[in-house]
C-alpha cells in the first residue's frame, strides 16, 4: 500500500469518525467532564509522569488536521472543533469507563 492510499484512506477514516461523532445527542447523554485536582503547595512532588507526553497529542493533532485539510481545506473553528473532539474521543474517553461504552457515544452504524 502506498502512503498517499493509506492517507487517503486515513481521511476518509477521520470524516466517517467526524461524523458519526456529529450524530452524539448530547442534549441527551451528557457530556463528559474530567474533574483534574491541582496540588498548588510549594513544596509538591510528582508522583506519576503524564500517561501520554503533550507532544505527541500535538502531533496526533497535527496528523489529524493535516488529513481533513485533504478533503476540507479551509480549516475553519467548526472543523477545529469536530477535530478536538476526535481527539478527545480517541485519547481521553478511553479511560471514561463506563461512561465511553454506552451506544449513546458510538452509535452503531444504520
């Protein structure tokens, strides 16, 4: 397989995830919200690393935008956005248990 075939396979991946994400009645289901405690003491230790360094969802961010500008080239906030929420989904809800379960969140295709 050539890299422009699985490119354009990548994209045409990313638009069918797009929008059946845009199909989320979240009116309905909710939306999910990570609460993320600060410890803002002077004297604070680090206990754990990050779970996935920033630069790599800058560069899964990057590789995602880069895709959809293939076949929607004017990136415009509402593309951004639907982008965030890939993102999103993929890295983040994975560890919503069991709220990134429900059918709701991935409806099954008709």
């Amino acid at each position: 397989m050539t890299s422009a075939v699985s490119d354009a396979a990548f994209a045409d991946a990313l638009i069918a995830e797009i929008d059946a994400l845009g199909a989320r009645t979240y009116s309905e289901i909710g939306v999910p919200a990570f609460l993320v405690a600060e410890d803002l003491s002077p004297n604070r230790t680090i206990t754990s690393p990050r779970s996935e360094p920033v630069d790599d969802l800058a560069a899964k961010l990057a590789r995602i935008a880069a895709a959809i500008a293939t076949r929607r080239p004017a990136l415009d906030a509402a593309t951004i956005a639907q982008l965030l929420e890939v993102l999103a989904d993929r890295h983040f809800m994975a560890s919503a248990t069991p709220f990134s379960r429900t059918v709701a969140l991935h409806p099954l295709p008709s």
